[in-house]
C-alpha cells in the first residue's frame, strides 16, 4: 500500500541527490521530489572550468539524466525557487505562489559565492563561477578576451588561474588571505602559495587589497590599495562560499552561518533535516557547530540524512580526504576534528 508520505529535497547536488536515491532505495512507494532553483539536471561543479576552457561541452557535465530519474519516480522541478518555509502547515512557499506540501523535509541547498562587505559598491563589476548558471555567455567573453583579473584565492581560483594562462591569457591575481572563508592564510602559507603559482606566469599580488574598479566602454580598471592599476576584460572574484538559507530565515530553524544540525542531520524543528555545504554540523569533539567541504562529505551527509529521516539513527562522520592541497598548502576539510590541532588550517 503507497505510504502517502512526501519527501521534498531542496537542492540538487551532491547532498541532495545522495538524500532523494537513498529514499527511494528505502521506501519504493513515497513520492519524492527534487527542487532546484537551476535549470540543468545534477552535474558537476568541478567540470565547469573545463567546460569555460572549451574543453567540454554542457552534456559532459551530467552525473544524472532525466531518464535516471523516472525510471526512480523522482520528481525533479528545475527552475524553482523556494522563498519561505512554513512548518506549521509542513509547506514550502515557492517565488511563484505556489505551495508544496511535504511530510518530511531535507534542505541541501548548497552555497553561493561570497560577497565582501567591502566590494558591495562593485558587486556589478564582478564575476561569480560556482554554478552553471553563472557561466551562461561566460565562455565566449573569456574566449574573446586577452587580460582578466582574479580576485580572492580559494580553491576554485586558482584552477581558473590555470586554466586561463593554459590558454595563453594575462591574468593578475590579488591573493587575499580570507578567500578560503572561514580559515585565514598565514604569511608563510601565502608565501608559499606565490611561489607555487609562480610558474603560471600570472602576476601575484599579495599583502595588497582592492581599492576602486571602474567600467569604462565594456572594460575594467582595478586599482589597489597599493597603488597597482590594471586593465582587465573581466574581474573575477573568489573569496569562498556562504550557506544558501536566506529563504530559511524566520521559520524557526535555528541558523548561524548555515543551518544547525545535529550528528544525525536533525534540524530544531521535527521533519526538516540539513545536509550539505548548507549546514552546520554539530561537532562533541570540540562542542561546537563547524561546516565542511567537498562532494564526498555532501554524499555521506545526504545519505545520512535520508536514512534517519526514515527513522534510523546514524551519526554522520566524514568521507574522502580529511585536506585540500591548496598550492602546497594543506586546508583541512573535515568538520569532525579539532580544528587547531597541528598545525594546517
């Protein structure tokens, strides 16, 4: 007999998808339904410098297809985008009007590039990548483009880094020591980082900061607190990533940077779990809520998080590689350790 039940997933990547097949693995008759403000099926984020560079087209990006999902009766609504949640009534109000109801709820909505208070007076000069919707016409101007600027030094910067200057780009980067948000570069690490980038050909520039960027006829001009001045088709920046929650404020979850959970995924409020880059995980190792990195993590958050929704109980504990090499520096992934143990960030 159909359960009834209706599981809703907000969110289509990693955390999310590993939450709705592991539903449907575990309960054939419930209806689950997949949200995703994006409008590409499940795909992979690190594919898409390649797929900026040229050297893959849209489809390669794929993890999922449609067929993937109906013949698993996953609901997958692309383009949708979520603006309020009311527990009281177990719905979820959609920018369009609409109400979905659920019976159980799993936010895995993911993260979206982080704005420096400081650049806000520029955030039209700006480039974002950490979405396939960020590159829509992007690849053609990197293409026609000769001189490009990076601002920030998180992962992702310094894999765009390399593949502009493998295309024969001039490219200037201003490392700023706070881009891999939450953890700070020390001098020595970004000492070594420059030297390690130094083979690109790219100019370095670091202890500086931005000061002023101007638009003049589809060009940019940065200008730094040092008094370096630059021309640059486009300025990129890439200081790291903030939970997407926003459209979760206000409904009783509680939400530091990211959604708090605990070691099972729980949210504080009954039948809305977390999971994710968009979640703060309760850590009794050190008593407090710290967040994690990577789609390993994400998977194994999903996975947990649709298995306890089903009314199991399994602690969460992290996957894959406990550090990213970040140009010879190592940068920690796991939430699970003590952070100030040893001495990597």
């Amino acid at each position: 007999m159909p359960t009834h039940d209706h599981y809703v997933i907000i969110g289509n990547g990693p955390a999310g998808n590993a939450a709705a097949f592991t539903l449907r693995e575990n309960d054939p008759d419930a209806a689950i339904t997949i949200i995703s403000h994006e409008n590409i099926c499940f795909y992979s984020k690190p594919k898409l410098v390649k797929y900026l560079a040229g050297k893959v087209d849209e489809d390669a990006l794929a993890v999922r297809t449609m067929d993937e999902y109906r013949r698993r009766h996953i609901r997958l609504r692309l383009g949708q985008t979520v603006a309020h949640i009311d527990p009281d009534s177990q719905s979820l109000h959609l920018s369009h009007m609409e109400k979905v109801h659920y019976t159980d709820l799993i936010i895995a909505s993911g993260a979206r590039a982080r704005l420096l208070p400081s650049m806000k007076p520029y955030a039209d000069c700006l480039t974002f990548v950490t979405e396939f919707n960020d590159t829509r016409g992007l690849r053609k101007k990197i293409a026609d483009g000769s001189r490009f600027f990076i601002f920030g030094g998180d992962l992702v910067a310094f894999k765009f880094l390399k593949m502009l200057t493998d295309m024969g780009k001039q490219v200037t980067l201003l490392l700023y020591p706070r881009a891999f948000w939450p953890h700070r570069l020390t001098k020595d690490m970004q000492d070594a980082i420059v030297k390690n980038l130094a083979p690109t050909g790219a100019d370095i520039l670091a202890d500086d900061d931005l000061d002023t960027i101007v638009q003049d006829q589809g060009k940019y001009c940065v200008t730094t607190k040092q008094g370096v001045r630059t021309q640059a088709d486009l300025v990129f920046s890439f200081n790291g990533l903030i939970p997407e929650v926003d459209f979760a404020r206000g409904c009783g979850l509680e939400i530091d940077h990211g959604i708090l959970v605990d070691e099972t995924m729980r949210t504080s409020l009954e039948h809305i779990f977390a999971c994710g880059s968009c979640a703060q995980i309760y850590n009794p190792d050190i008593n407090t809520y710290t967040t994690s990195i990577g789609w390993p993590n994400a998977q194994v958050q999903g996975k947990v998080a649709g298995l306890n929704l089903l009314g199991e109980h399994h602690k969460v504990r992290p996957a894959g590689r406990k550090y990213f090499d970040l140009e010879g520096v190592k940068i920690k992934t796991s939430w699970w350790e003590d952070l100030e143990k040893g001495k990597d960030t």
